[in-house]
C-alpha cells in the first residue's frame, strides 16, 4: 500500500481498536492466475509472535481456501469509513484556487502467510470467539452451546479456518493532514452536512485529531 509519511498509522493500539471497530476484512490471495478474494468477519489475535495472525473462517464450499497459490503470502484489508472531499471546502479555493478534490479515507493492510484449518476443536474456538466478541453484552444472547451438539459439529464441517500470520502491517489515515489548518476546519464543517455515516465518521476523526493535536 502506498503510505505517504503524514498518512502513516503506526500505534498498534490504536490499529487494534481500528480493526475491532471494524470488524471484517477483505481476505485476498492469488489461485496462481487471478487475486480471489472474500469478505469475512475477523479477530486480530495479538499474543503470538510480533504481530500476531488475523483469524476468521470461510465456507467449505468456497474455493478459495484450496486454490490460494502455496508459498504466495496472502492480504487482509481493514476498510474503516471513507468521504469525498471538495476543494469547495477549502479556504485555499478562495485565496489561490490550486486545488483539486480528493478522497478521505482509513485502512489498514496485514500481509503475511496463510494457513487454512479443518480440525474441529480449531473452528469451535475461533468461532466461540467471533460469537462471543458479538453476542457479549446482549441481553437474552446466544451461545455456541444454544444449538444442538450434531447440529454445530455439522456446521463446522461445513467452514474451514483461517489463521493469517501477520508478518506486516500498513495503517494509513488520510485525513487531510497535508491540509493547512483552515482547509482542515472547512472540510470538518462541511462533511458534518453531508448525507451518509462515512462523511460523518471522518469528520469525527478529523476533529480527533485536531483536538489531540495529531
């Protein structure tokens, strides 16, 4: 991913909460003639090695997880909210007009070697987890152990496990920090008016960051 330095992210904690937020990722890798890729729900498990391995799971009959080309390491995209940008907004339109619109967005990208998983007690934590990540909180919630026993060893037959070990990491919030502070106000304003959660959400932390002074 191109990163330009004032876009760069690189507090893993911060990354962390980023991705749990989110909640999903786009899990893509090369069958050795095309990119395949598929959405899926993922927890980032921190604990082994320098940056752990994202984990999640994918359904049997997609072909994916038997045609991922062996020794081709494999990419998780984190999409959080993103919004187009006017140059209308800017304070620098009016004083020299040399400027262009542009899009705000925040990603985070894992790269690293891809292992799929059959076994069953494997499936039933990770899929413990993401359930617990969930349901944890809810009033009259659901557990794994709510469905009959036959009926949940049927269903783990039908996924299989992913565990992504994550040997890079690129964070990137683009966030108009290449903007002068008035450009940066004018943007905050302006997208608090636009329709959709995305405009909205950067807005949020476009005013993060200015309150924090990032």
């Amino acid at each position: 991913m191109y990163v330009p330095a004032h876009f760069a992210a690189d507090d893993l904690d911060q990354i962390a909460a980023f991705v749990e937020r989110a909640g999903s990722a786009d899990l893509v890798t090369f069958d050795g003639t095309q990119p395949v890729s598929t959405l899926l729900p993922v927890i980032w498990d921190r604990s082994p090695g320098e940056y752990g391995r994202l984990l999640g799971h994918i359904a049997l009959t997609n072909p994916q997880w038997n045609t991922a080309a062996a020794g081709v390491p494999a990419l998780a995209i984190v999409h959080g909210p993103q919004a187009y940008i006017s140059p209308s907004w800017y304070q620098s339109t009016a004083d020299h007009g040399r400027t262009v619109p542009t899009w705000n967005y925040t990603t985070v990208h894992y790269t690293g070697p891809v292992t799929f998983h059959r076994d069953a007690d494997w499936l039933r934590d990770v899929v413990t987890r993401l359930t617990e990540r969930y349901e944890a909180g809810r009033a009259g919630r659901w557990w794994v152990d709510d469905a009959p026993p036959q009926f949940i060893d049927g269903q783990l037959r039908a996924i299989v496990g992913i565990e992504l070990t994550v040997q890079r990491i690129e964070a990137k919030d683009k966030l108009s920090q290449n903007r002068p502070p008035q450009d940066r106000a004018g943007v905050i304003a302006a997208l608090r008016s636009e329709p959709g959660d995305g405009a909205r959400a950067i807005a949020d932390l476009m005013s993060a960051r200015e309150a924090t002074g990032g």
